[in-house]
C-alpha cells in the first residue's frame, strides 16, 4: 500500500509541477505550486519522515505560498502573462546571474568536505526526532538548504520586478502654463 501512494503522490507532484510552470495565471501557478507542496509533504509521511512532512506544510505550503499569493495579489499579478518584458535587459541579467550560479555550485561541489559520513547521518535520522533533523540539514545538507532559501529570495524577487507596472505620465503640462491656467501642446 505504502508503494502505490509513493507512486500516486508522484504522479500528483509531477502534474503540481506541470501547473505551476505551464499556468499563464500567476495565482493558478501559486496553486500548482501548493499542491506539489502538500503532495510532497505526504510523500514525506510514506517514509515516515512525520517531522519533515509536518514542516513541508507549515513552513512551505503554509508560510511560503501566503508570500508568494500576498505578492501576487498585492502586485496585481494574477492577469495573464504578456509577450514583452517590463524591464529592460532583464534576460541578460538573468542568464548572467544564472552562469554565475552555476559557477558557484560547481565550485562549491568540488570544494565541499562532508563533515559526516551519509551512513552515520542517515541512521540518526530513524526516529524523526527534530534535533538530528536540523543539525543533518544544516551540516551535511547546508549547501541544498541555502540554495533553496537564495531560490525563494530570488523567486519572491523576480516576481515584484517582473509584475510593476509603468507609471502612466499625465500630460505634458509646464508649470508656469498650469499657473496662468493655458496648456502647452507639444
């Protein structure tokens, strides 16, 4: 039974992750992204992992995702996407940041030097007890964990820089034309 949900929640992960990336609605990729969230915290649970499990929903599918949607809504990025970029150069910037991220996990992947054995670490990790959790996570996977958190810093971002929108200029209006009450045309 436990095999058939694994592969059940992959699949619901898999399409969460299809949503997310193929939605031209910005809330229904928020929403794919939850699901493929939620989903993965009961993937957790099917290996008896009920720490993480219960800290994917709180902090992820809870926290993250009330972010994310707050962002959303308050940038008013819930219409669809358009063709042109609102800021210039900003796929420049982008494949730029991404090569100098690449780099840098390349170079941080020849350079680590694991302070514990994965064996030793894994069987720490049985009884799901939150003290083991973290200090794994923020020994052994501290690489994985802060490059989850700079993707999220540059996810939350990416979406404020790509949904502002231009200011719309009044008229061109000089001021002493304002004042003696004539318009200027130009």
């Amino acid at each position: 039974m436990a095999n058939v949900a694994f592969i059940l929640l992959g699949a619901l992960i898999i399409v969460g992750a299809i949503i997310t990336v193929a939605a031209r609605n910005a809330v229904h990729a928020a929403l794919g992204l939850v699901g493929t969230l939620i989903a993965l915290a009961g993937m957790y649970a099917t290996m008896n992992a009920s720490f993480v499990s219960v800290v994917q929903v709180i902090v992820y599918a809870g926290a993250v995702m009330v972010l994310f949607l707050f962002v959303i809504m308050l940038l008013n990025a819930n219409l669809p996407v358009s063709g042109h970029n609102p800021v210039p150069y900003i796929t420049e910037i982008a494949a730029i940041g991404g090569a100098l991220l690449a780099s840098a996990f390349v170079v941080l992947a020849f350079t680590y030097n694991d302070p514990k054995p994965l064996a030793q670490a894994a069987a720490q990790l049985q009884n799901g007890a939150p003290g083991p959790v973290g200090e794994t996570l923020l020994t052994r996977f501290l690489l994985p964990f802060e490059a989850v958190s700079i993707l999220l810093l540059v996810a939350v971002v990416g979406s404020v820089a790509l949904v502002q929108r231009p200011v719309v200029q009044p008229d061109a209006v000089t001021e002493g034309a304002a004042q003696s009450g004539k318009e200027v045309r130009a």
